[in-house]
C-alpha cells in the first residue's frame, strides 16, 4: 500500500480509446475516452478541479495507469475514497473483480454507506444507475424511505424501487409491495402490496440469485396468506412460506448477512399464529327444534330470564322447574340481574353442569337500545362460559316470547352475535346450539344462517 503522503484524484481521460477503467492496467492497457479513473499524482498536491495536468510513469507496483499523459482533474478525493479505490483492487468476497463500470458505482456506493456517508453513496448509485444498475436504484429507494438524507422522502424511494422493478429486480419489487402495504406516497393496497410481493418471488426464481432477499419476501406472503391481505386467507400456503422464511432466515445468518432480530421473531411469532390456526377446534353452529331442559350434550345452557332472577313463564318457568328448588334458592343470592348482563348458577337436576342466566330486553319499537341490549345478551353469556371454560352452551331464542322481540330480527342479531364471538374467539367453542321452541322459528334462523356463512 502506499504510505499517507500519497494523494489521489478523479480525473477524467481525454484519450486514449480501449480498455475499461475499474481495474487497473498492465503495461499494454489503455482507457477509453471518457472513463472516471483515480490517478496518484504524487507530488502534484495542489491540484484544482478541472486542472489538466500530465503524469509521468509511476514504477510502483500498486500504482494504477501509469501510462497515462492528459487528463482533467474532476475534484479531489478524500482519504476514505482513496481506501474505496484500493479495496476495490483486491479479490472481492465472490473471488472476481467487478464485472462493470456500473458494478463498480454499486460497490462503491455500499462501501460509503456502510460507513454512513450517505451523501457520497447517493452520488455513486446514481452514477450506476445511469449506466444500468437496478440494485442501485433499490439502494438510492432504501437512502430515501430510510431518511439517511434527512427526512424520508417516500415519492422519490417509490420512483426508484418501481424502476428497479421494471428492471426485474426482486428488491424492487418486494420494496414496492412494502410503500402500498403501509400507504407510504400512494394508498394503502393489499390487492395490490400482495402482487408485488409475488412478483418478487417470481423474480427470485428466475435468476436464482438475491438468496438475501428470501427471508423478506417469504415472511411478507406468510403473513398476507395468514390474515387474508389481498388474497383469500390460507394457513396451509402461510405455513409454506413461513418454513422457506426459517429456512433462508437461517442461510443469512450462517452466511453473516445482516438481518435485524426483529424479522426472525416476527416469523417465529407468525409460526406460532398459524400453527393455532391449523390446529384449533373449529366451532360448530347447530340448529334444533326441541325443549331446551332436555339438552344433554351440552355444558352449559342459557336461561332467558327476568331481572329478578327468580323464575317466571316461558322458558324460565320451564328452566326453573327442570332444575328444581335449589336452582331458585341460588338465583336468590344473585340480587338479580341487569339487561343484556348475564350471571351463572348450577344446574342442579338438569343434565348440564350449569345454567347461565341473561336478561333479554323488551321491545318497544326498537328505537330504545334493544339491538345493543339483546346482542349484549348473547356476547356476555359466551364470555361468562369462556371464563368458566365451558365448551358447549345452548341458547334459546332470547326476548322472542313474552318480550315480543321479532323473530326476524332478533334471530339476525343471535346469528350475527355468535359468528362475530367465534370469529374473534377462534377455537374457544366446540359446539354452540340454538334451541327452538318452533318450526316457524327454526325455518327462520335456517334463512339467516345461510345469508350469514357460518360454518356448521
């Protein structure tokens, strides 16, 4: 190496048409005209930009074209882009040299970055980007969306990420998916952000190359699978994902590439998330027309009572009187119940381990709460039983006796309630049952089931 004395300058070549400038030159190599070199001046010290000077021969073994005559100083190099120069004289990490001009500006772009000079690195990706690099407009994208400049500046990352893409550069790509997924200088798309996630994909595949990128992109079509972003929701594809995330996850880390914890813990929680998923018990709606007292496949059945607490007709007289005295005699230590509250007793001499006990709302019209009160029915009873940690619950049809709650509409709200708790509460049910005390009934909670999609 040469010692500290030493300067360098970028110049460029006035003559001298042939060989390329990114390595150096033997004896009977020249450069093209044109070709941005750097050349040791030697004493030559004072050199200004746009000066042209002459060099004589240089005898040194590290020293690049010394057969160079003319050329015009660009500006002067600083002591970091003279190490730039002479790590780019030895063998990279792929064991070749740089195979392009426009490979060249890359290295040397990620060399200043890595060092945080991202000034001096936007320059020479942009010098690469105009001979043909797509990587380098993915890293000028990642200067931008990252604010290494300043504040991030998402329109100009979005300008060059689509360049690269166009370019079919799966970092482009997957980068593009990442601005529509978080809404970043255009609108949020999961239609969208899902098929530049695939596109990426599809791009790896082509070249083989970019094994870095995996990781990324895998985890991203894990997680649009697992929750149904911008494509239908499938565990089974979110599972294959997840396994090639690990997978290269785990080829980046032996390799030594970067990657930040926080994607490795995210695909592991994402495993974890879908693995549930797969192996939950699904929840089974049941329809039946029959006497609720008589429901022995159930943990749990739900009286539709008043607010004492104390019995009355219907289905809380039948209730009370299957159970026996004792179920009065607890319900009298409860200081009764609340609207659309629920609270639970033994069932005492009925087939079931417990009764919960709801207050339905009386219709007046429905412009007074009834809705909200007759859904806070059906929502606290479940909560009440997944607390206790009951599997199995019956309903009756709450309200739609001597409350006159419409069937239309109160069925609407029963279905509508339940698949909402079970959607939101995956697994905690294996059976809930609607118990009808008719066929007109029950035809009308067949129809809304149907309009509704709940898996039976």
């Amino acid at each position: 190496m040469l010692g500290p004395t030493s300067y360098y300058f970028y110049c460029q070549v006035c003559f001298h048409p042939g060989q390329k400038a990114y390595h150096y030159l033997s004896a009977d190599e020249s450069l093209k005209e044109g070709d941005l070199v750097i050349v040791p001046v030697g004493a030559n010290n004072n050199l200004q930009v746009g000066q042209v000077v002459a060099c004589a021969n240089y005898p040194a073994t590290k020293v690049p074209y010394p057969l160079l005559q003319t050329k015009q100083v660009l500006r002067r190099a600083n002591e970091a882009e003279q190490l730039d120069w002479w790590e780019r004289q030895e063998v990279t990490p792929e064991g070749k040299q740089p195979e392009n001009e426009a490979e060249f500006y890359l290295k040397l772009g990620a060399q200043a970055y890595s060092r945080a000079e991202y000034g001096l690195a936007r320059e020479y990706y942009q010098q690469a980007v105009a001979l043909g690099s797509s990587q380098a407009a993915c890293n000028l994208g990642y200067i931008y969306a990252y604010g290494r400049l300043g504040q991030p500046d998402y329109e100009q990352a979005f300008y060059c990420f689509t360049q690269a893409a166009l370019a079919t550069n799966p970092n482009g790509s997957y980068k593009l998916g990442d601005a529509y997924f978080h809404g970043q200088f255009v609108a949020v798309n999961m239609e969208i952000a899902f098929k530049y996630y695939r596109q990426a994909e599809i791009f790896l595949a082509r070249d083989g190359s970019d094994d870095d990128l995996k990781a990324d992109i895998y985890y991203r079509l894990a997680r649009a699978y697992h929750q149904g972003l911008g494509v239908e929701a499938n565990e089974l594809a979110a599972l294959d994902y997840i396994n090639q995330a690990q997978l290269y996850s785990y080829v980046d880390e032996q390799a030594g590439r970067f990657k930040g914890a926080k994607l490795r813990q995210e695909i592991t929680q994402l495993q974890v998330e879908v693995l549930a998923k797969l192996n939950q018990v699904q929840t089974k709606i049941a329809l039946t027309l029959g006497d609720i007292t008589k429901q022995n496949d159930v943990e749990v059945i739900v009286n539709a009572a008043n607010k004492s607490l104390l019995g009355g007709g219907g289905v809380d007289g039948a209730i009370h009187k299957a159970a026996g005295p004792q179920l009065l005699a607890e319900c009298r230590q409860l200081n009764g119940c609340q609207t659309g509250q629920a609270k639970i007793t033994g069932a005492y001499n009925l087939p079931n381990k417990y009764v919960i006990h709801t207050v339905g709302p009386i219709w007046n019209g429905g412009a007074h709460g009834e809705a909200d009160l007759l859904a806070a029915c059906y929502e606290n009873s479940l909560r009440l039983a997944q607390k206790t940690g009951l599997k199995t619950i019956a309903f009756p049809a709450i309200s739609t006796g001597i409350y006159r709650y419409p069937l239309e509409e109160a069925s609407q709200i029963a279905l509508a309630t339940v698949q909402a708790f079970v959607k939101a509460n995956p697994g905690v049910f294996e059976l809930i049952k609607f118990v009808l005390f008719d066929q007109a009934a029950l035809d009308c909670y067949y129809r809304k089931l149907g309009g509704l999609q709940v898996e039976l």
